[in-house]
C-alpha cells in the first residue's frame, strides 16, 4: 500500500495504474474507519482492480458550532486497517494542500436538494461535501466512487452532481452496516456513552416498525410518519429533528407510500447527531 499526501505525489501514483489500464475505485473517507467504511473497501475490490481511499476531515462541510476540532482522528490505526484490506493506494492530504488558496472562491452549489432533510439543520453542509468529493473526483478521475446508504442524502446528491456535470464516474452504493444491537455505524459512535447506545436503538427501531407497518399493507405516509416519530420521541435520550418518508430520488414526501420509499431519521443523542434510514420492501 503506498501513502502520498501531496497532489504531485497522487498524479504520480494515478499514472502508472493509468498506464496499466487498471480500472481505478475511489472511497472517500474523514477517517476513523469502522465496518461500514471497510465494507465499502471490499466492494471496490470486487468491481475494480486498483482501489484506492482518501482520508481528510474536510473543514468546509462543518458549520459554525460543528465538531470539526473533535471530529475523531487516528491515522496510523486507519492506515493498518486499509492495508488489512489491501487498499492500493491512500491520499492523505493537508488541508493547505486541498484548497492551496485557502477555502475556495468557486463551490458547488446543491440546489434545492440541499436545503431538505440534514440541508435544514446544517446549512452549508452539502456545499461543503460536493465541493470536496467534486476536487477529489478531479484529482483521482477513478472509473467508480464508493459510498456508503447510511448517509442517503449526500449519496443522492452525489449521483445529482456526477448527473448534471457530466462527470464520467460511476457512482456506487454499500448498504448500512450495523452492530450486533442495529445501531447504525458511524465514527461519530465513539462519542456516545452507554446510556446514549441504549437510548440510540430506538431509530433502528422506528424505522422497523415503519418496515413492519407498511409490510402490512399501510400506505398512508401520514400514518407511517406518526409510527415513527411516536417511536423515536418517547426516548427522553433522543432529540428528534426529522423523521420522513421521501422519494429516492427527489427526497420528497411520497403519499401514498410504495416501495422502495426511504425512510430517514435524524436525532441528537446527547451532544451527538445521529442519521439513519431504511429503504421501505415490498
């Protein structure tokens, strides 16, 4: 595995793999690796021959109040993971070396879709995210980029830009990996305490009984959203922000409620925000 923090060195490392006419699979990360992250790993491995991972807390998806200066880091734990993995190749760059002329003058605007869902609760967070993975996507220029289900909306986003840029690269999704309890993975995880883990559950388990509901034939999204906001608000440990169910594709309210409907939850546990949703089956 080969570690490069500069562009320089990245380009350098992307030509031989060009040269070799190996199809090249990116996983953007902030780091900290957990299950989800390395479950992604293994699907670029198995759709690519050269896989490559990024690890960069990117400063400008973070708001004001945010936790960027506590976001979890641990580099040398994150690198032996990734080798495990047999990741080819890790760009870890500086933020001076992302954005050498400081926070960009030139960003990616989200739309519409960005003010819905975590758009509502952390303005500017989406602007943040396309402009980086849109700069990595420009350093790398891999055939596929990995993401992961458990963050939907960025995905959406994501696939939105790729669309409407005319970005040659194929976006791919790995689905949510959870604990051995159903709480969803997230680095953010490590900041909860066991009372917060407990108190936690309940969005995996709103989101059950709004699967549980509709494989019973309820289709009403009024009905379907009270199931699941009854559930995850009776949690004294829960601050429920948003509970709803949205198109795939334009993340909005769908009435009546057919499959393949997701259902998104978002809640602070404690002094952490916690996302989670479910994609509604037949």
């Amino acid at each position: 595995m080969k570690l490069v923090h500069t562009r320089v060195e990245l380009l350098e490392a992307l030509g031989h793999t060009r040269e070799a006419g190996a199809t090249l699979a990116l996983v953007p990360t902030m780091g900290y690796l957990h299950d989800g992250h390395l479950s992604l790993i293994d699907l670029a491995r198995e759709i690519s021959e050269f896989v490559a991972a990024s690890i960069f807390v990117n400063p400008l998806q973070f708001g004001a109040g945010e936790d960027l200066d506590r976001y979890p880091r641990d580099l040398d734990r994150d690198l032996g993971l990734l080798e495990e993995r047999g990741v080819d190749l890790v760009f870890h760059p500086s933020t001076k070396e992302m954005y050498p002329g400081g926070n960009p003058l030139v960003t990616v605007d989200p739309g519409p879709l960005g003010d819905l869902l975590c758009g509502a609760y952390r303005p500017g967070h989406f602007r943040g995210v396309l402009t980086v993975v849109a700069r990595l996507l420009g350093l790398f220029r891999p055939d596929l980029a990995v993401f992961g289900q458990k963050d939907f909306q960025q995905a959406v986003l994501i696939k939105r830009m790729v669309q409407d840029l005319g970005m040659e690269v194929e976006i791919r999704l790995g689905p949510i990996v959870r604990d051995d309890h159903g709480l969803a993975l997230s680095s953010r995880n490590v900041f909860l305490s066991e009372t917060d883990r407990i108190e936690a559950l309940a969005l995996h388990g709103g989101l059950l009984a709004v699967q549980e509901a509709f494989g019973a034939g309820q289709r009403s999204h009024a009905a379907l959203q009270a199931r699941l906001r009854a559930l995850v608000s009776r949690r004294p440990g829960l601050q429920l922000q948003y509970g709803e169910i949205v198109d795939p594709a334009t993340l909005q309210a769908v009435d009546p409620v057919l499959p393949g409907a997701v259902v998104a939850v978002a809640a602070l546990c404690g002094p952490t925000r916690l996302i989670d949703n479910h994609i509604l089956e037949g």
